[in-house]
C-alpha cells in the first residue's frame, strides 16, 4: 500500500509539472482568414533623442560637393553598409543640444523630431545651399535587448523602420519551453520615467498592446514558468525518491 501511495505521488508531480502544447502556441485565439476584430496597434513615430546616432547623406547633381557633404565616395562608400563599425563612425550624433553638426550646413536642431521630420528640416537647409538635392537619413543607434527564457539572450540592433515583439523574439532564436507566453515584460526608458507593459504572447489582444512595436533601447523580459524548478529538479528528486524506496523496502524486508 505505501509503495502504491508513493506512485501516485510521483505522478501527480510529475503531471503537473508537465508543459500542454497550448502553453507554446502564440496567439492562439486567431483562426485562418481575416479577422475583422482584430485591431492592430499602429506602430509609434520614434522622437529622435540625445546621444542617437543618425546616418545623414546629401546628394546633389554636383560630385564635389557630394564628396564635401558625405566624406565618402568610390569603394569606401560601396562598403560603408558592410560593417557595423563604420556605421556609428560616419553616422552623425545627437548632441547635449539636440543638434547634428552637419559639413557645410552646420548645426541642425533634431531633438524630439522622427525621423522623417529631421529629414525635411536638413532638406530644407541644404536647398539653400545645392539645387535638386536629395537628403537620405536613418536611425542607426535602434538597439534592444531580449533576456530570460529566450534561446539567445542579448543585445540586438535594429535597421528597419519598425521592430514588433515578435520581431524581436524572432531574432533572439525564439523563447524556450521553460518560457512564459502569458506574461512578457516589456521595460521602456523614456525622458519623464520608465514605462512597463505586460504582454500575453497567446492572444490576439497583444497586437493591439502598446508594448507591442518596440522602441530604441527597450528591454524585453521573458519569465520562466513556474514548474521551471521542479523540471531542473527532477533528476535529483528521482534519485532522491528511488532512494527512499529502496530504503523502504530494506526496512520491510528486515522487518519480515
């Protein structure tokens, strides 16, 4: 009778400490199709802030003065995209002021703009200067970090216009069994505080969450589920629990 009780006990921890395949489904409440209830969060316009990192280039129908604007020309130019480093070194940074200090043209005011904005005032200032020009800028300084149950935590960057939590999970080699899709945590430093969002990965809801877009410099959190312990645990309690059956059945057959 003892023996039978222990079984029993082992498998009920056993079983609850079991993972269900719905516990690794994302948003698992949409169906194929269209779904007309769905609403989708509209990704955030980013303010450029201070210390960021923008890539600038003006390009005119004059060679010489493209070469005075950007720097760069011939084979540097064709490579500059290739490595991550020459990025931040020719990229232009925010200063204390707000400004990036620009060849020719100086310093333009970019603080609190998006990206677009910035784009027009330094177009606006470099058509006094050259006609028919072309101003192209890109935030380069989008980093991110992804921690806890994912298969490759770290720091990631970011060179599109737009990064979703998906995304980002996506990139950090997805989350792992022992991760909790319920309950993600999104920390965001922004200039009056920090803001935190909760989002539940299996729900339609998170598209429509504001966590959902991320923005430079966010962390994402994924918390281990709650049997993550026992799990590690299990080889030591198995042990421990076939020692005390074999203890147990020494004690009975001493007492026979």
């Amino acid at each position: 009778m003892k023996r039978f009780f222990q079984v029993i006990i082992v498998l009920s921890l056993l079983f609850s400490a079991c993972t269900s395949q719905k516990e690794l489904l994302y948003l698992q409440d949409i169906d194929t199709g269209t779904e007309d209830n769905i609403f989708f969060k509209q990704s955030i316009d980013y303010k450029i802030q201070k210390q960021d990192i923008l890539y600038i280039r003006i390009y005119s129908m004059n060679q010489e003065a493209n070469e005075i604007f950007n720097l760069t020309s011939g084979r540097y130019q064709q490579n500059l995209f290739q490595n991550e480093t020459s990025l931040f070194i020719n990229g232009y940074s925010v200063n204390d002021s707000g400004n990036v200090d620009l060849p020719i043209i100086g310093n333009v005011n970019v603080l609190y703009k998006t990206v677009e904005e910035a784009k027009n005032t330094i177009q606006s200032q470099a058509d006094e200067i050259l006609r028919n020009s072309s101003v192209v800028v890109k935030l380069i300084s989008f980093k991110f970090s992804v921690l806890g149950e994912v298969h490759g935590p770290g720091m990631y960057r970011n060179y599109n216009n737009q990064l979703t939590v998906l995304e980002a999970i996506a990139m950090a080699g997805d989350i792992t069994d022992y991760g909790n899709r319920k309950n993600v945590l999104i920390i965001r430093p922004t200039k009056s505080g920090t803001e935190t969002f909760r989002i539940d990965l299996t729900s339609s809801k998170v598209l429509s969450s504001e966590g959902f877009f991320l923005l430079p410099n966010d962390i994402v959190y994924v918390e281990p589920i709650s049997t993550k312990m026992f799990r590690i645990n299990a080889p030591t309690l198995s042990i421990f629990l076939s020692t005390i059956s074999t203890l147990i059945l020494i004690l009975n057959f001493i007492n026979l």
